[in-house]
C-alpha cells in the first residue's frame, strides 16, 4: 500500500464551530475528520490528530467487501467492524471489535423522528450494550451541519462534532472537514465510530457520495 504523509496536507487548525458553548476543554482530545479517503478512487474519513499525525482511517474500495466498514489505525489495522443489522425492522448497526463476527460490543439504532413534536435538541440516534440490555450513548444534534453531541447514560456530554473555519474569518470548509471532540476517560475509537454510523444514517444518498455500506 501506498504510504500516506498526512502532515504534507495543509490541515485547518482548531476552531469554534457551530457550538457556541465556548473554547474546547483543554484537556478534551480534538480530532480532524476529513470525509475523504486519502487512496484513489475510495471513499471514506481519514482522521487527524492536533499535531497533523494519522490516528484513523476508513478506505472503502468498490471490489471489496460490501456489507461491513472497517474502522482502521493509521498502520491498517481493524480496530472496530460496523455491520449493518439484517432482518430488522429498525434501522440498526452492529459494532464488533476488530474484525470479529460475533457477540457485538455496540447496536446502534436510528431515531424514528416524529414530526408533530418539536424538541430543541434532535434525537438521532441511541447506542445500546447488548451485554447490559440498556441505552448506554445518545446522539443528538444536526449531522447535516455536523453539529451533534453525544451523552452517555448520565447525561454527560462524552464527545461532539463540530464544524471547522479556516483562521480567517468568513472562510468556512463545508461540511467535508470538522472537528471531533472527545472528552477525558472517553474512547476516542467508539466516537469515531459514532461518527461513521450518523454518516450511514443521515449521511447524503447522491452518486457522488456513495454510502459506505450497502444493503
């Protein structure tokens, strides 16, 4: 495989983003998503750290395995396997650790979203144990503005998306690259994944953004 130099690429700095709750934890971990795979003709998130070093990947080739996203380090290797649920009459995902096929760490089901009640925080999506039978991370927020939260079963704010602006002022970078904010004592593999199920879930269905998982 081609090796990958992601300090070359002019990375925007961090910046405040559609949250105005104030300047990130400085004990908080900030990532850089780019929705983009760095390999030729794939599609996917390369993820970097504050300092420019490749800490995630996701490379979905076209000839590969379909039905499975991996979510990989910066060397390759399966960190965690989201598998769309089959047979289901909800709107689920599987989460497996490495590239296992059995007992799933995580299920993570999509909101049905009901018109006729207005809340000011959308729910998107609830992440469950299958070991524990309960609602262990919700996500709420807008993905199409990347601008969500995820809280754990207390209701504390675990890790959010938000959206990235160059340093000078009115210049903005879409909604291909934002920031991901994890907070102390969180796993910073689980927000990701996180982030790559909103995208299977309320990501764009055009051709020239093909889903990273097909039925």
């Amino acid at each position: 495989m081609t090796k990958v130099y992601p300090k070359a690429l002019p990375l925007p700095k961090p910046s405040d983003g559609c949250i105005k709750a104030g300047a990130d934890d400085s004990s908080s971990r900030v990532l850089t998503v780019w929705r983009k795979s760095l390999l030729f003709n794939c599609d996917g998130f390369t993820v970097f750290d504050a300092d420019g070093n490749l800490v995630y990947r996701v490379d979905n080739y076209m000839s590969g395995n379909k039905g499975e996203i991996f979510l990989m380090d910066a060397s390759g290797t399966s960190l965690l396997t989201i598998r769309r649920k089959k047979l289901s009459l909800t709107d689920s995902w599987l989460v497996f650790d490495g590239e296992t096929a059995d007992n799933p760490r995580f299920v993570a089901t999509k909101n049905v979203v009901n018109l006729l009640k207005s809340k000011s925080k959308r729910l998107l999506a609830h992440v469950t144990s299958p070991r524990k039978n309960t609602a262990v991370y919700e996500i709420e927020g807008s993905y199409s503005q990347r601008c969500c939260a995820v809280y754990d079963e207390k209701r504390r704010r675990v890790a959010e998306m938000k959206q990235k602006e160059a340093s000078v002022k009115g210049v903005a970078f879409g909604t291909d690259i934002f920031r991901l904010v994890v907070q102390p004592g969180f796993d910073a593999t689980v927000a990701m994944a996180i982030v790559i199920l909103l995208d299977q879930m309320f990501g764009s269905s055009t051709s020239t953004r093909r889903r990273l998982l097909t039925n």
